[in-house]
C-alpha cells in the first residue's frame, strides 16, 4: 500500500523543525548564548526582554546591554523589572563584563561565587531584591570593582574580611539587610572609600574598627541602626573630608570627640538615641558648612555652646544670627538646661524644632513670629513659663505645636484660628486658667488636648465645627457643660472629658460612628445612659464613672461588638441585670466594673458565658500590645535630606479597680482582663461558668448577699491574680482546687461562713489572717483556731458531680451525700454478689439483653433517622 505523501512530510517537519528550532537559538554568538539561556531560567515576565532574539548575531542591540567597539558585553543593565529568577551563574562567556545592575529586579537566591571570574568588573549593583546567603568572599578577588550595591535584600553572615583586597572600591552600600559581625578591620585598606553605608543591620555590631579613619578619602559613614558600639575615638578627627556621619540608634557611649571639629566638611551630624555623655563640645563652632545637628535621645548635659553661632549654615544660642540656612534643628530628649536662644528665631528658612525632653526653661521668645516657614514646633517635657506669645501667629505654616507638660501660665492663646494650616494641637499638663475663649481654633485641627490645666466654664459649641478632628481631650479641668452637638462629630475617634464639673444629662450620639473611646468619668453627669450610643459601632472604650447616671442595666450593650472596656462604677444603676433567657453578647469585652452601684438579683450564667475575650486560657499571642496601639496619627520629621515618621498613640487614660486599688492607667495591656461587681446587692450563687474565663486577671464580688459554695471550677483560672469575695454569705468549705492559682497574689474570704481547713500549699501559704478573718468556722493556718477531726477532713468532689447554677438547698452538705453514696455502694455490692453467683445468671443476662435490642430496633424505627 503506498504511503500518503502529506503523512511522510508532516513527521518529517515533526523531526526537522526542533532541529531548526536548536539551530536558530544558537544563532547568536556565546555571548548572547549565555544571556539567553539566563533569560529562559526566568520565571516573571520577559516582555521586556522581548527583543533579546537569539536570532541576532550579537546582544548588542538588546534592551540592558551594551557592547564595546569589539561587540563584547561590558554592561548588563536592568532596573525596576519583575524577572523573579536569580543572579546569572554562566558567566564563562561574559568576561568582558565591566559593569552589572540587576537592582529592583526581584531576583531571589544567593549571590553566586561564579561571580569571581569577571575580573573587568567595576560596577556590581544588585541592590533592592530578595537574595540571601553570604556575601561570597570570592567577590573580593574583582581587583577592579569600584562601587558594589548590595543593600536592601535579606543577606546574612559577616562582611568578608577579604574586603580589604579591593582597594579600588569607592562606594559599599549593604545597609538593610541581616548582616552580622563585627565591620573588619581590613576596611583601612580603602585608601579610595568615599562612602560607607551599612546601617539598618541589626545585628552588625562590635567596635568600630580604629583602621576605619585611615579611609581620609570618605565622606559618608552610614551606621545608623546597628549595634556598634565603644567610644568615637579622636582619630575621626583625620577625616577632612566627611561630609555626612549617621549613627543614630546604636550604642555608642562616651563623649563628643572634640577633634569632631576637624572635620571641617562636615554638613550632617546624626547622632541620636545613643548613650553618649558629657557636654556638646564647643569645636563646633569649626563646621562652617554644618546643616543639621541631630543628638536627641542621649544622655548630653550643660548648655548648648554659644559657639555653635558661627557655623553660618546651622544653629542655637544668642550668637548664631548669622546661621541663616538653617532648616532643622533637633537637640531632643537630653539634659540641656537655660532658655531658648532667641538668635534661633532669626532664621527664616528654619521647617522644624524639636528640644523636647529636655530642662529648658523661660518663656517662648516672641521672636517666634518670625519663622513663616516653621512646620513643626515641639517644646514639650520642658520647665518653659510664661504666656504663649500672641506673635506665634506669625507662624502661618505651622501645622504641629506641642507645647505639653511644661509651666505655661496664664489664659489660652487667643485667636489660633488664624494659623490656618495647624492640625495638631498639645498645651496638656500645664497651668494654663480662665474661661474658654470662642473661635479660636483652626478648621482643619486633628488632634487637640489642653486636659490638666484649671480651665473653667462651658466648653463652646463652635468646637463642633472643627470638621476633621479626630482626638479631643478636655479632661482634668474645671469646665461645667457640654455642647449637646457633640454627639455630631463623625469623624471623632476619641472624646476626653473626664474629671471636670459637668452636669446635666449626657447628649445624644448620633454621627459616632467612628468613635472608639468616650470617657466621662468624675463628674456631675445624671440621668440614664443615652441609647443612642448604639450608633457608636467601633466603640471600645465606655467609661462614664463616678456620676450620678441612673436607670437599669444598658442591655442595649450587645449592639456594640467591639466593645473591651465597660466602666459604670459609682452611678446611681439598680435593677437586676438579667436572669437565663436574657441574650447577652459581649465577646471583645475584657473590663467590665458594675461596682458601687445599686444592682440585684441574681448573676445571671448567659452574661459570663458569652464573655469570650475572656476565656482564652493560654492567653494572647500578641506579645506587649496595649489598647489604642493601632489607631495613631502620624506626624512627619522633616530634615534637610530626609523625612521620617513617628506616631502619637492614642491615650487610654481610664481608672480600673487593680488588686483593691484604684489606679490610673494610660496603657492598657490587651492581656488585662477584669470583672468587678462589689458594693451591689447580687444574691445567689456564684454561676460555675466563670470558671471559663481562663484568661481572668482580677474577680471582685465583694460586698453582696452572694450564698453557696465557691465554685470548684474557679480552679481554672490560672492566670488569677486577684480574687475578693469578701463580705458576702457564702458557706461551705474553701475548694482545695484554689491552690491550683500560682499567679493570685491577692485573696479576701473575709466576713462570709466559711467553714472548714484553710487549704496549703503553694500560694496560700502566702495569705495572712486578713484573707479568713470573720468566717468563724474555718480553721488551720495562717489562724491560730486548729482543725478538729471532722472539720480537719476535706474529701474532693467527684468529677461526675455537676455544680447547678444555684447549687445545693442551704444545709445539704457534703456528709450527708457522702453518707447515701457509701449506702447505695454497699448495697449494690450486695445485689451483685446474690446475682451473679446464681445459676440462672446467663438467662437473666439474655433476657435484659434482649429486651435492651427491641428497644433500640423500636427507637430506630419510630426516630426517622434522628439519633435519640
């Protein structure tokens, strides 16, 4: 049969054309072989390397490469590209190479030690993606690299100590990455080095290597946020021309070198959040080219030298009217003492001030109203007196002004409303008096507080037309009422206006729902709880302490799920708070304090059973996190070559009943979970379900008409460290699971009818008498009343033994049952020995068993597939 003539050329082209195939993509010379065959090991997308075809004689044309006269690569250049692959390793080909930038580019794996072969490189750029490993020490044998990049991936181990081989380089930038060690002494050898940078590795520590001043060529030492630590010695006087030092937030100790003050080309020094001591030296006055000076956050004492007015390019006392391009200034968190220069004032390009956390002390100069150009203004944590100067208005780009925590006196600056870009507002902690003033506070403020001065009368309603403000604190003062449009503010997000002399009824809440805390503690506030606050849906903190409110229990609660901190102690509250049927759904609730109030009934099991912040045993995974750590604003620090940012958290500033105390907390642990219902009249029993609430720091029924047992199921909160069920009736023996509490530090049974041996061991061996007192049948230590035989006896409860909810009828003790269960037992023994010794015992057997089948066959039959 003859063969089809189309099938005999098809599986010829089948086996032809992937020879062609082969042969085409080799049609490129070796170079552009090797740098093809990298591009086919990529797993991103190569659109970009669209035109790199093998069918070219040479690469030279491709996007990223460049060829010398001769047609060799000399240059692979690609940048901000999503190759997802990894550094070329086939490299034999590409020896004419003399400069490579892979940066941006996504590349993952290690650095290959191939690397090495391209002795004609003296670029390496690989910066800003994902490579890990070592940096292979064989890259120190490229003679010729002048400048490698290697910041910004997830490298580790130590700097090679071969560095010191590349005495051409000028430029070594491996800052963000994991590397550790110490930095090696070999890097003297860098006679060329202009820049150094390797901050941001935490774990680079050690001391900085003496031979590092050899390098006279530097300009830039970049070691901020390492672990490096030792003195600067006096030899960082050789470098003539650094222009930029950066080690901040390290460990640096010891004082200021003097010498600092060689270093004549100096125009940046950071040296912030350090352990440096001693004063600032007055060799300063050398840098004349000196723009920002950075040493907050250590431990510098005296006064700012009066030196420091001749760099005419930065900064502080009397004499530096003449540093006229000056632009940052930041001298926080020190020990610097005297007043404000008022020379600072004179320069009109200065953006910020920050001499916060230090001992200054005077007024605010009215030089102030000379800095059109001031963003930011912090003075706070100061001894700073006086009036603040009407002249600040002169600041008409000021949008940050703290002031907090000084001696400022007098009455509210007047008319801020002028400054019209201010978002932030902080005159806090001072003593600051009068009326408040109307109008004068600028339309787009974020965050106000002028809480802890003596501020008096009404709280003006024109604050309602502050239509972005987001944190308003009144608190700690004298103001007597509240503008009802307050419950208007949507954009709120925290409202303080507690300890003042408010009176009259809480204002409706209507556009709340932003609102997260509201806290209007300690003042004259009556009438019930307003319902509207069910708008409020991201309400967390409620806390209306120490009033006159009234009315019954707010069920209406259950509407706000997000709901942890619930204080309605000291009010005028009665009523029961519910019974079984009653639905409560609390689960973010974690303090909730009722005390001190006017409630009844029973404590009703459905309230605690929902409470599920609560019954974490093992507690949060969260680490150190506190209430309001995740709502801030966030502030920028402008410098003259850098904006960072830092945070204003969100205060708490409620106080909590801890350990029989009243304290006040600013933080609140998210760990922190309380329950404190004393100075009530709750009868009943206590509902075993709070045995539940495994995560339970502090329980506190004091001072009601609670009866029964204590529930053996309070054994399981193990993370107790407070427990006062004090001044109730409660009988029975104290459960012996209690000794199971290894954290309780504090206990109080006192004035109940205990009776009974106190338990020992553990914890309990650490309570005194006061613990016990006026419960008069107990007995054992720490009393001096010693246990007799029977009330010695302190049998535990069966595990089958299931506590009610009102546990047992008052004179139904554990003798009694004790007695009918060792009678059934006895008599059971006795009914099975007659049985089973029997000769009809296997016919009586199979007539239970029998009957027992038809009955399950019936269940079946009659349940349609329900399981009864």
């Amino acid at each position: 049969m003859p063969l089809n003539p189309w099938i005999t050329l098809f599986s010829f082209l089948t086996i032809i054309l992937p020879l062609l195939n082969h042969f085409v993509a080799f049609a490129v010379n070796p170079q552009g072989e090797a740098l093809f065959s990298w591009k086919k090991s990529l797993n991103g997308s190569t659109v970009a390397l669209s035109n790199w075809d093998p069918s070219d004689e040479t690469p030279c044309g491709w996007l990223g490469i460049t060829c010398n006269i001769n047609e060799e690569v000399v240059e692979l250049e690609l940048r901000y590209l999503d190759l997802y692959g990894t550094v070329p390793t086939n490299l034999t080909s590409l020896v004419s190479l003399t400069k490579v930038v892979l940066s941006s580019t996504n590349l993952t794996g290690s650095i290959p030690r191939e690397i090495a072969i391209l002795h004609e490189l003296n670029y390496l750029d690989l910066r800003d993606n994902a490579l890990t490993g070592k940096i292979p020490s064989e890259i120190c044998n490229l003679l010729k690299l002048q400048e490698i990049h290697l910041n910004s991936n997830q490298l580790e181990g130590s700097i090679p100590v071969q560095i010191g081989n590349l005495t051409s380089l000028k430029r070594l930038t491996l800052f963000e990455n994991q590397l550790n060690g110490e930095i090696p002494n070999t890097i003297g050898n860098l006679k060329n080095l202009l820049m150094l940078r390797a901050g941001r590795n935490k774990n680079l520590g050690g001391l900085i290597p003496r031979e590092i001043w050899n390098c006279t060529e530097l300009t830039m030492l970049g070691l901020t946020h390492t672990s490096v630590l030792g003195f600067l010695p006096p030899s960082l006087g050789l470098l003539k021309k650094l222009e930029t030092i950066f080690i901040g937030s390290s460990l640096l100790s010891g004082q200021i070198p003097p010498e600092i003050g060689n270093c004549t080309a100096l125009q940046n020094i950071y040296l912030h959040e350090n352990s440096l001591t001693g004063s600032i030296p007055k060799s300063l006055e050398n840098l004349k080219s000196l723009r920002n000076l950075v040493l907050w956050k250590n431990s510098l004492v005296g006064t700012i030298p009066s030196e420091l007015g001749n760099c005419k390019e930065l900064s502080i006392p009397l004499a530096i009217s003449k540093c006229q391009n000056l632009e940052a200034l930041d001298l926080s968190e020190n020990v610097l003492t005297g007043n404000i220069p008022r020379g600072i004032f004179q320069f009109k390009k200065l953006k910020t001030i920050y001499l916060f956390s230090n001992n200054l002390s005077g007024e605010v100069p009215r030089e102030i109203g000379n800095l059109e150009n001031l963003h930011n203004l912090d003075l706070s944590l100061n001894r700073i007196s006086g009036n603040v100067p009407v002249e600040i208005l002169g600041c008409r780009n000021l949008t940050y002004l703290n002031l907090q925590s000084n001696l400022i006196t007098g009455n509210f600056p007047g008319k801020l409303s002028g400054l019209v870009l201010l978002q932030f507002v902080d005159f806090s902690d001072n003593l600051i008096e009068g009326t408040w003033p109307l109008h004068v506070l600028p339309q787009h403020l974020v965050f106000f507080s002028i809480s802890r001065n003596n501020l008096s009368g009404e709280i003006p309603s024109s604050i309602c037309d502050l239509n972005f403000i987001k944190y308003l604190d009144f608190s700690h003062n004298h103001f007597s009422m509240i503008p009802p449009c307050l419950g208007n503010m949507s954009d709120l997000i925290n409202l303080e206006l507690r300890n003042n002399n408010l009176h009259g009824t809480i204002p409706k809440f209507v556009k709340c729902g932003n609102l997260r805390n509201l806290k209007l503690a300690d003042n004259q506030l009556e009438g019930p709880l307003p319902r509207s606050l069910v708008n409020c849906k991201k309400l967390e903190i409620l806390d209306v302490a120490n009033n006159k409110v009234n009315g019954t229990f707010p069920h209406w609660l259950v509407n706000l799920p997000e709901l942890r901190v619930l204080l309605l102690r000291s009010n005028n509250f009665h009523g029961s708070i519910g019974n079984h049927k009653t639905k409560f759904s609390l689960p973010n609730l974690r303090i909730i304090d009722l005390s001190h109030n006017m409630f009844h009934g029973h404590l009703p099991s459905n309230f605690f059973k929902y409470l599920s912040a609560m019954m974490n045993g093992n507690m949060d995974s969260d680490g150190l996190q506190y209430m309001g750590d995740d709502y801030y604003f966030v502030w920028g620090r402008y410098f003259y070559d850098f904006y960072s940012y830092y945070y204003e958290n969100v205060t708490i500033d409620v106080t909590i009943g801890i350990k029989g105390n009243y304290i006040d907390v600013v933080k609140i642990h998210t760990r922190l979970t309380t329950i404190d219902f004393s100075n009530n009249s709750f009868k009943g029993e206590i509902p075993k379900v709070i045995g539940k609430l495994g995560s339970l720091k502090g329980l506190n029924f004091s001072h009601n008409n609670l009866m029964g047992h204590i529930p053996i199921s309070f054994g399981n909160l193990t993370n107790l460290e407070w427990l006062d069920l004090s001044s109730n009736k409660l009988t029975g023996n104290i459960p012996i699971q209690l000794t199971d509490l290894t954290s309780l530090a504090i206990l109080n049974l006192s004035k109940n009818h205990l009776v009974g041996l106190i338990p020992q061991g553990k914890q309990f061996n650490t309570f005194t008498n006061a613990s016990y007192s006026g419960n008069f049948g107990l007995c054992g230590f720490p009393l001096t009343k010693t246990c007799g035989n029977d009330e010695g006896q302190q049998p535990p409860p069966s595990p089958t033994i299931q506590e009610d909810d009102f546990g047992f009828a008052n004179g139904f003790h554990w003798k009694v049952v004790l007695l009918g269960y060792g009678c059934g037992f006895m008599f059971g023994l006795g009914v099975g020995y007659l049985v089973f010794s029997s000769e009809k015992t296997k016919c009586l057997l199979n007539i239970i068993y029998r009957e027992r089948r038809n009955k399950v066959r019936r269940s079946k039959k009659n349940g349609h597939g329900r399981i009864n």
